[in-house]
C-alpha cells in the first residue's frame, strides 16, 4: 500500500515523470543479479542532491522504508526492497561534474557508469582502476555502496583504495561532505566508513575518485591446466617468488568452455583449468618478471604459456573473462553466483570441495574467480522452473562459504552481504561484533527506514535489525 497523498508530493517534487507505480514497471525493480526479490511501491527518479533530501524527508514523514538503486547488477540483493517502499533510481544522477586531471581527481555523480570514468580520461593517459566485470553496466554509487572489486584488485585494490570523498544524504534528510580532494584529511574516516556500507546508512550523491596514469607497458599471459589443482598451485607458486602481478584470473573446464563459445577469445576447449595473468609497468621490470611466471607456471605442471603479442590479442583474452556471466546464461536459464574468500594456500582443496558439493547435489558448479587474491566465484547452473533446484543451489552456496569460513577466509569479497548472506555473518562473527555493527547501524538510521533487512542476521533476539514498530495512528505499512 501507498500511503495518501505520497505520489502527490512526489510529483510535485519530481514532476509526474518524476515515479513509477504501475506494475508493470514496478516488476523491473524488484530484482537485482542475485536470486532474490521483492517489489517496491514506488520508484523515485532524483536529479540533484536536493532531490534525494527532499525524497527522504517524504519517506520519513510518510513513514515509508526506501533503499538506493543503481544498475541493479549488484549480486546479493543490496538493492532490493526487502520491506517495500520506495526505491530511490540515481540512473538520472549520472554527470561527471568535474576531471581534475593535474591533482588526479574527478567528482562524479552516483549514476555514472563505472567504465565512462576511464573512457572520458583515458585519451589523457589516465584511468580510474576499480574495475567490476559488469563495468559496461555497473554505476560509482553502487560500487561505493557494495565496495567493488574486480580482476585488478590484486594490485590496485578495491573501491575504497580509490575513493577520496563523498557527499551524503543521511536517513533524516540532513546533506554531509567526508573526505574531499585533499589527501589524510584529520578526523574520523567516514569515507571509509561509509564505503562499502552496502546503502544502510546513507544515500550517496556524489563521489570524489582517485584517477591513475595509465601503465607504460602491460603483458597479458594465458597459462593452461589440465587440473584445477595445478592451476590453484601456481597461485601461491607466483606469490612465493615475490611477484605481484595486476591480475591473476582462473577459469575452470566448465567455464572456460561456456565462455568460448559465446566469445571465440581463444581458450582452450579441451583444457582443465586457464590462468589469466596480467602485468603492468616499467618495461625493464616486467619483461623479466614474464620469464619468472613462465617457470612458475612450468613448475606446478602447465602444460602451455602464451603472451598475448598485440593490443588486440590481450582485449580478446579479457573479453572471454568480463563477459562470462553473459555465456552462462547461453547454458542454463538460470545460475547462482557465489562469493566466497580462502587464503591463496587454500585455493585447490576449496576448489576440490567444491567439485564435492556439485556432485552432492546433482549440480553443475562452474568457477571463475580473482585467484590472486583468493576470491572465488563458483556459479551454480539450476533451473528455476524445476522443482527444489533453486534450494538445492542455496544449499550448495551455504555450504561453499562455510567452508571458506573454516579454511579462514570470508562470505564475501566484492559482492556484498545483503540479503542473501546475512545469515551467515553469524558464523563470521561473534555475537558482540554483531552487535556493534547493529548499534553503529542504528545510529545513523535509528528508525531502520534505510536499506531495512540488509547484512546483518534477522530474527535473533537481541540482534534482530527490522522495520521498527509504527505508533497508534500512523500509516499502516
């Protein structure tokens, strides 16, 4: 239900193509790239941080939960209005307001695309390094809330390494500035806070980012596997002789198959397991280190090492890698993409269980993850339509990150926790850790009206996060 008046106030504010309502559009909101939905009651289209206050100050008055959206690519239902309400769009926030190219800054607005930073810099010789496989699609404002990785992250780091300042709206309409262009700035780090808070604590509006130059020279090498195992060897074999390339990306059999034929990047059919291994630098650095990851690799059994010799060839590789959730989909109608951290020493036998899982529950589980830094992403194949697969895949992906908890990693690396995970962080951490996340929560959004439902676990007793009661006479919702 819609309360009275509230798409009056909206329109007002907006103008009547300022929302949507209908069901059929509301339909296209209810989802992200994960499994889960729910759908909002409205959909709200700001233009400026104005806007966004003003649209929090009605939600807050109306009593309404609402959460932000981007492109909706995120993967554990970071966007998704798990309590309905109103989901505030930033696809109509998407200026680049500012390039300051001397100092290595530009300010953007949340609804930018992820890949047009580089793209409006890159003729200058610069590049912004967060780089999610969905960068063609994916905005700033959703990597800032989930953190975003992506295959460079092994040596530029994540979303947070990059993002030097913030402007916010705060769950009671009130506009705050952290950070900015200067670097170490005193005080409390609310950037860092603020980043990778997963859209719970404030709708961000606009971002300060780190631009880089663009490397003097880069080598792309495929290195191929006939098991999983030597590939996940040669990982920790490259760590051990003190290299640390921008990327180093693994692709299982399953995977590697499905992606060649949707992309014909040239990976090997009949192969068990390929690396993607990524240099970047000075050219009197690198072209040793080549040789040094060809004995690495040699010695922990691949049976084939190619450089990619031109431009063209090293665009081709990494476009196998940046659209294999696209091949996926050719396959199977439907997947489940996991998440999941292990130390880089635990790789092959957490790639072993994984094998033992599939078998388990009669799945299909293709990998393809960030195996430099130990970020593993088994996609489970199910069909929607068929009775007891979608449990039979949340059952697998429990059991994936359980053990990566055991073998000391992590439920998540870049996707987030949200609503698909939240469960979960109560076997990543204790109860008092748990509790003061919920506190901090709490007093940015005392009323839970932001983002409710979303990382922490539901349900148990004094942990419990949820929408918080309505007073006598208030809008039932």
């Amino acid at each position: 239900m819609v309360p009275s008046g509230a798409k009056e106030r909206f329109a007002a504010l907006l103008g009547p193509r300022g929302y949507l309502d209908s069901p059929e559009d509301l339909a296209l909101y209810e989802y992200d790239g994960s499994v889960e939905k729910h759908r909002p009651d409205l959909v709200v289209f700001p233009r400026s941080t104005e806007d966004v206050a003003a649209i929090v100050r009605i939600a807050t008055d109306l009593q309404m939960p609402f959460v932000g959206r981007g492109a909706g690519t995120g993967l554990s239902g970071g966007a998704i209005p798990r309590e309905g309400g109103i989901v505030v769009a930033f696809a109509r926030m998407n200026r680049i307001l500012e390039i300051d190219l001397e100092n290595q800054r530009a300010v953007v607005q949340p609804g930018v695309v992820n890949l047009d930073v580089t793209l409006a810099v890159q003729d200058s010789g610069f590049f912004y390094a967060p780089d999610p496989s969905s960068q063609r699609a994916c905005t700033v404002g959703g990597n800032v809330a989930e953190n975003a990785g992506g295959p460079h992250t092994l040596a530029y780091g994540v979303t947070t390494n990059h993002v030097l300042g913030l402007e916010l709206v705060l769950p009671d309409g009130t506009i705050v500035q952290t950070g900015g262009k200067e670097p170490d700035l005193p005080g409390y780090d609310l950037t860092g806070l603020l980043t990778g808070s997963e859209g719970t604590m404030a709708l961000v509006t606009k971002v300060t980012v780190r631009l880089m130059r663009k490397p003097e020279a880069v080598k792309t090498i495929l290195a191929i596997y006939e098991s999983n195992e030597d590939a996940g060897r040669t990982v920790a074999e490259i760590t051990a002789r003190a290299i640390t390339p921008v990327a180093v990306e693994m692709l299982d059999g399953v995977m590697l198959r499905m992606v060649e034929e949707a992309t014909h990047a040239g990976y090997p059919m009949d192969a068990a397991a390929v690396l993607l291994i990524e240099l970047e630098g000075i050219r009197e650095v690198i072209e040793p280190q080549v040789e040094q990851i060809r004995e690495a690799c040699a010695v922990c059994g691949a049976r084939e090492f190619r450089v990619a010799r031109t431009a063209e060839e090293r665009d081709l590789l990494w476009k196998g890698r940046k659209n294999a959730f696209g091949a996926v989909g050719r396959v199977s109608p439907t997947y489940y993409v996991q998440d999941g951290v292990v130390p880089r020493t635990k790789i092959a036998p957490t790639l072993h269980f994984i094998n033992e899982v599939a078998a388990k529950h009669g799945l299909t589980i293709s990998n393809i993850f960030h195996a430099g830094d130990g970020n593993l992403h088994p996609i489970i194949l199910f069909n929607a339509r068929k009775a007891g697969d979608l449990d039979k895949a949340r059952a697998a992906g429990e059991e994936i990150l359980t053990y990566c908890i055991d073998a000391g990693g992590s439920i998540t690396g870049e996707h987030g926790v949200g609503m698909e995970k939240n469960e979960l962080m109560a076997k990543l951490f204790k109860p008092d850790t748990l509790d003061a996340i919920r506190r901090l929560k709490l007093l940015f959004d005392p009323d839970n009206r932001l983002n409710p439902g979303k990382m922490l676990p539901t349900g148990r007793g004094c942990l419990e996060i949820r929408q918080a009661p309505l007073g006598a006479g208030s809008t039932v919702y």
